[in-house]
C-alpha cells in the first residue's frame, strides 16, 4: 500500500466529534469590521483528522441521495465543497463573486451581517434537473446562500439541500432559506 493510500484509509477509519471540530474554531474579534465575531475555520483545514470529519458530516448530510454536483459559495465554502464532491462522486461547480469568472454567467446580488454583494456562476455550470448539494462554510444570515440557490434554481437544478458546517442562530439565516432542507453542524 502506498503511503498516501495508507493516510486515506487511517483517515476514513477515524471518528472526529462535533465537539472536536467546535474545538478548533476560533472566534477573532472586531474582524472583518468592528462588532463582528469572526469563526475562523482554517484550525480545522489545518488538521487533516478535523478537515476529513467536517467532509464526511457535509457529504453525510444528503442521506445517500444521489447528487451531481456540489456547489461551493466563494472562498471558504469552495474548499468543503471540492472535498464533498470528491467524497461524493460527483461534480464541483463554484458560485463566485462578481467579475471572477471568464465564461457568460448570471448573477444575483444579496445583503449579508456587514454589506452587500453580487455573485455569479456560468451559465453552463450545472444541466436542468441536475441534483445539487450546496455548501458553504457558515450560515450568517442566509443572503448569500439564498442567492446561490437562486441561481442554481434559474439554471433548473434542484438544490436537493443546503449544508454548512457553522451557524450563526443570532442571525436567523435559515428564515431565508425556508423551503429548502438546511443542515449545520455547530451552532453559536
């Protein structure tokens, strides 16, 4: 067995907790702006036993229905989506922010706890009737992840359901996103 073969197989045969994942996030004060409570995640990138649990939650969270492609929200979300899809078997389709991709894309523009924004994706990235996860690395207030699942909607897929490994509840995010099936992990 190669090396790296051996490392995959040690790190799908180790149970990670919630409490553990929890554990590692780091909250940074006044970050992007003052007032906000920022959850650091990358603790958690940085422990491969912490990253392969945070995967195998997101990827568990469709309940063995089958998906074609994981959608990754910019930046955090892009890096749990890519390992999901892998997981998963299926495709990886990014939702960026305006200006960033080079094909024709649509976009839908939102507000989130501390501004406003516009993503996009191309107009090929996912066929009608495809099965979509969406993914992102935390639920703030759901603008963000509702103009995702817009987009992915417009293109006529069917966002079979929405996963985040971090929830901020104070923020009421899944009001947003009634109608979906939304799940998360560690909740502050």
């Amino acid at each position: 067995m190669q090396r790296s073969e051996a490392r995959t197989e040690f790190m799908n045969e180790q149970s990670t907790t919630i409490g553990e994942i929890e554990a590692a996030i780091r909250t940074i004060p006044d970050f992007p702006r003052p007032g906000i409570q920022f959850k650091d995640i990358t603790p958690v990138l940085a422990d491969p036993r912490l990253f392969a649990g945070s995967v195998r939650l997101l990827a568990n969270s469709v309940g063995g229905q089958r998906i074609d492609t994981v959608a990754g929200i910019e930046a955090r979300g892009f890096i749990f989506a890519s390992a999901v899809a892998l997981q998963l078997g299926a495709g990886f389709v990014p939702v960026r922010k305006k200006g960033k991709l080079p094909y024709k894309t649509l976009e839908a523009s939102y507000d989130l706890e501390y501004g406003t924004n516009t993503i996009e994706m191309h107009v090929d990235a996912v066929k009608p009737g495809s099965k979509v996860l969406l993914v992102d690395d935390l639920l703030a207030t759901g603008g963000t992840a509702a103009a995702a699942a817009g987009l992915l909607a417009k293109l006529g897929a069917e966002v079979v359901a929405i996963s985040f490994l971090v929830e901020l509840t104070f923020l009421n995010g899944r009001k947003r996103l009634s109608g979906y099936q939304v799940h998360s992990f560690i909740r502050y």
